[in-house]
C-alpha cells in the first residue's frame, strides 16, 4: 500500500526535516526536493537540467531543478529549499536517503550530528571524550542528543569555601 509506505518514510524523515525547517512551507520543499534527489539515485526520476529562475516562491531559491518520472515522462519542476544550506546538501541527503530506505535504522553521519549538535549539546556536554564512545553512539542513533547532560565549566571556581 503505498500511502502506508509514505506515511512511514515521512514519519522516519520528520527529525530531519525538523532540523532544517522551522515553517511548514520550508520541510515541505526540502522533503520534496530530498525525494526527487534520492528518486534519481533510485532509478525513480531522471535529472533533465538545472536553470536559475526570477520568480520568488516561499521557502525556496532561484535555483529550480527539472526531474522527469521514468515510469511515466511527467516532469517537476522544483527549487532548490531555501532552509537547505549547500555545504551540508550531500550529508542531508545521504542522511535523507538512509531514513527512508525502510531498511533497518542505523546511526547519523558523525560530521551532520556534529554539524548540528556540536556547538549548542556536545561542546557543554558531561558525556565527552572517548570513553563515552557507547553514549555517543546512541545519540547518533537517535539522531539528536538523548544522554545529553549539560556541565557547567567556571574557570578557577571549585565549589569550596577558602
């Protein structure tokens, strides 16, 4: 059935998306562009060409891809998200890809979780370093910080009385 199946990959992605997109409007297009890219990938749609576009649209750039279906011809055409910055795109989309493959649930790309923990969870963190590696492991899993516990670091206090 495959609204089921939709239902479920968009239940998988919504973390993702949630991360990137703070309006309905922006998760929207990245899901759509996320899908159409993995679709190319996955033998589903082909990639006609790139063109940049003047018309402003909502949550999206000037940058507009043309996808053709292969089982029917039909063509979309989609811009590139807004909310998607491009020096992440790949891991985004590798990330995008291994959520909705349906296949068993593995761990985040350690560089994307960095990308959007490190500074704000992991930097503060009582859970660091490398003998922590089975902590840091399950947050990847999760795909955000779960044994996520702050410790707070004062420079030359003890916490005694002189």
């Amino acid at each position: 059935m495959a609204y089921k199946a939709t239902q479920e990959v968009v239940r998988r992605v919504m973390p993702l998306l949630d991360l990137l997109g703070a309006r309905s409007v922006d998760k929207a297009r990245l899901l759509q562009y996320l899908s159409a890219r993995s679709g190319v990938d996955w033998g589903a749609y082909e990639l006609l060409h790139e063109e940049q576009d003047d018309a402003a649209e909502v949550g999206a750039t000037d940058q507009t891809y043309i996808f053709r279906d292969r089982s029917n011809g039909a063509e979309y055409r989609i811009r590139y998200p807004e909310c998607l910055p491009s020096e992440i795109e790949p891991l985004v989309l590798a990330e995008y890809k291994r959520l909705a493959s349906g296949r068993s649930l593995t761990s985040m790309a350690n560089e994307l979780f960095e990308y959007f923990f490190a500074s704000t969870h992991c930097a503060s963190c009582k859970w660091r370093g490398e003998q922590f590696a089975q902590i840091h492991l399950e947050c990847r899993f999760a795909g955000r910080p779960i044994n996520y516990e702050f410790q707070e670091v004062s420079a030359g206090w003890s916490g005694r009385a002189e």
